[in-house]
C-alpha cells in the first residue's frame, strides 16, 4: 500500500525548509463517543461546528420511533493520525493538548488579541487564531459617538484613536458620517476606511497619522482626507511597519511632508492609489511624497495613479529603494515633478515612470541625481524649466517612446533602450 503520508507531504508541508502552498482539500475527521458517530468535512466551519458541540445529535425516526425529546448538543474530537507537516487544524480550539470532550475552546485566546479562537475560526477561516493577525469585527467611529463605546455601528467611538485602542491586530476601523476624527498613531495592523464619506483628519501642529507599527503589520489608509490647515507637520508619517496601503486619500495643507515614508530600519513597503498630494511644504522645505531609507535593504514603492500638485516637489526618492509610477501627474510643484537622488556613499534608487506627465514644475519635469537611475517609458514633460535633467552621476534612460519638448530646455536622456 502507499505510503499516504509520504504523498501528501510531496504535495504539502515543508520540503528543504520551504513552505509549499496547500494545494490539497483538507479532510477533517471526528468522532464523538456519546453519539458514537464519525463526521467527516471538508468546511473548516462545520469542522469547528462539531469541535465546539454545535451539531446536533440527531434522531431517527424510523430506529426509535419518535422524536419527541429535544436533540443533544455532542461535541466531536479530531481521530485518526495527522500527516506529518500539515497543520492538525481543528485540534488546536483545545488549550492544553488533544482534544477533550467537554472542554469548552471556544473562550480561549490562543494569540492573546481579545478575539476567541472558536470565533475567530469561524468567522476568519483563513486565519491562524495561535497567530496574531486574525481580524476581528469591524469598528466604527462618528462624530456622535464616544471613546467609552464598544465602537459597534450602533454605539461608535469618537475618533480614530479610541477605537484603534479597541481594536484586534488585521482589524478595520469604518467611518459612519463626515467629520473630524484625530490624530492617531497606528501600533498595529489595521485599515481606516472612510469610503462613502467624508472623514479624516485636521491637523493643526505634529502629525495626522503616524504608522509605527511590527515589521510584518500591513496597514491600510482608505479613502480619507487630511488637513494641516497649513500648520502641521506631516500628513502620513511612516517610521516603521511591514507595509503601507495609501488608497483614494487626499492630503492637503502639510507644512513638510504630504506623505513621509522613512521606514528606520530601512525596510518596507509602500503601495499609493488614486491619491491626491496637494499645497505641502514651504518655501524650499517639504513637498508631496517623500520616500527615504538610510539602511537596510531599502524600501519598495509603488504609486498608481498619483496626483501630486502645488507642492514644494512633487515626488523625491532618495539614498536606497526601488519605486515605480505609472498613470501619475505632477505638477505646478515648486521644484521637480518626478526626481530620484543618491547621496555619495549610500546605496541606489531606481525609479521607473510610465503613462505619466509632469508639467508646470519649477525646475525638473524628471530629475535623476547622484548615481540614481530614472527610466521613463511613455511620459510627457513639458513646461517646465528643464524637461529630462542628470547630474553627479545620475542617469535618465528612456525606452524612445516620450514626449518631451516645450521646456525652457527640454533636455536628453543619457541612455536609450530598445522596446521588445
């Protein structure tokens, strides 16, 4: 016979300390003594459903002749042996070893985030509940709401700040109506969401939202409006996290920085979408996004759809990382549209534009500085003082297909690639 075993670690598990994706359908198997019956699942819901003495002990009609006594409630047990490497999921709702019939898992708090591990199975099936992580419910924050809530729609918290407090690790913060909701320093993984709405922040001195989070926290901004009402320092601040999600959020009024991403370990990752950049730094101080890293292995960017106007620049990578632009505008900064820089001695920045225009800008439309590199494919520079500019070792390289002209000087790129 087979060594089954042997099979399906082939096909899942760990093979030379690397974690192979599940490409099997799990089989559950339970068995409860009192109904002396075995289940058998594939749905890791109806799996727990039994763990947690959910299902029901049914009754015969045609072996016992009625059904007149209510149904017992009969916990299962996982049965059978485990295949070496795959997780032994559902075994783990018991808190100390096996399963035993008549424990009662569904309070325990493996991972210790305020969420049982029965509901957090249930409800996140794609979720480790003895891991961090899983989410739970969404929370909700309203201009009528107060910090003291539960932070549920019907009875929401006041700001941002307060209901963060309440919130489990992956979990979403939503905003029920319009308005003003704090300034807050984010600590774990979390989305706010005001999609619908009109909610964010105004700031009048420091930060709007300060991400300083775990090296593996994923945070996501979503559809929110900052405002620093010409005082305040930064709008989006990231000193430290996993990754940063920047989704349909308009950041206006910054005295610095419309978004500062200066990862401290010097790695991280950021991800812009469909957001406005708009009136940040003054005078030569500041600008739209700022991306830096001064160790490490520097940082990831991705901006699809930026618009980043009126600014001291428009978008400035410097010192180590890898950026790409596409479908993006700048324009009317102060300084460059689009630059990358490299200061001596540190590491490189490459940065990739394509479908993008930068006009109107006082200097540079694309800037490339210090041994950086910037491709351009298919992007527009125009009106501006210089359209394509190099210097210390910086180098523009275009795949042939831009359009660059009607600068004060327009400009040449040092280096030409052949489309394929």
């Amino acid at each position: 016979m087979p060594d089954a075993s042997a099979s399906v670690a082939a096909a899942l598990g760990t093979v030379a300390g690397k974690v192979l994706p599940n490409r099997l359908t799990p089989l559950f198997s339970l068995y409860s003594p009192t109904a002396q019956d075995y289940f058998y699942t594939t749905v890791p819901q109806m799996a727990v459903s039994a763990i947690l003495g959910h299902l029901n002990n049914t009754c015969d009609p045609q072996a016992n002749g009625s059904c007149t006594t209510p149904p017992a409630l009969v916990p299962y047990s996982p049965v059978g042996p485990y295949v070496p490497g795959y997780s032994q999921f559902p075994s783990f709702f018991c808190s100390v070893g096996p399963c035993v019939i008549g424990t009662n898992p569904q309070a325990a708090d493996s991972d210790g985030d305020g969420v049982s591990d029965g509901v957090e199975a249930l409800t996140f099936p794609y979720c480790d509940p003895l891991s961090p992580g899983c989410a739970g419910p969404s929370l909700w924050v309203s201009v009528y709401g107060d910090d003291g809530n539960a932070c549920s729609r019907d009875t929401p918290c006041r700001t941002f700040s307060g209901a963060l407090a309440k919130s489990s690790p992956g979990g979403t913060i939503k905003v029920l109506n319009s308005g003003d909701f704090g300034q807050v320093t984010i600590n774990k993984p979390v989305t706010l969401d005001a999609s619908g709405v009109i909610g964010g922040i105004q700031a009048g001195s420091g930060t709007a939202i300060t991400v300083n989070a775990g090296p593996n926290d994923k945070v996501v901004l979503r559809g929110l409006t900052l405002d620093g009402l010409g005082t305040a320092t930064n709008g989006i601040s990231f000193t430290a996290g996993g990754s940063l999600y920047v989704e349909n959020c308009t950041v206006n009024n910054f005295g610095q920085y419309g978004l500062d991403f200066a990862p401290a370990s010097g790695n991280g990752k950021l991800f812009v979408t469909d957001t406005l950049l708009r009136n940040n730094g003054v005078g030569a101080v500041g600008g739209g996004a700022h991306l830096v890293a001064t160790t490490g292995t520097g940082f990831i960017a991705s901006f699809d759809g930026l618009r980043s106007e009126s600014n001291v620049f428009g978008l400035k990578a410097e010192t180590l990382g890898v950026v790409t632009v596409r479908n993006s505008l700048a324009t009317n900064n102060g300084y460059s549209g689009f630059s990358a820089t490299t200061p001596s001695g540190s590491g490189s920045v490459r940065m990739l534009v394509e479908n993008s225009v930068s006009t109107h800008n006082g200097t540079y439309g694309f800037l490339s500085n210090s041994l950086s590199t910037v491709t351009l494919s298919n992007v527009i520079s125009t009106n501006n003082q210089f359209g394509l500019g190099s210097a210390s070792g910086g180098t523009i390289v275009s795949f042939g297909n831009n359009k660059v002209q009607g600068n004060s000087v327009d400009g040449a790129p040092n280096q030409t690639l052949t489309n394929r």
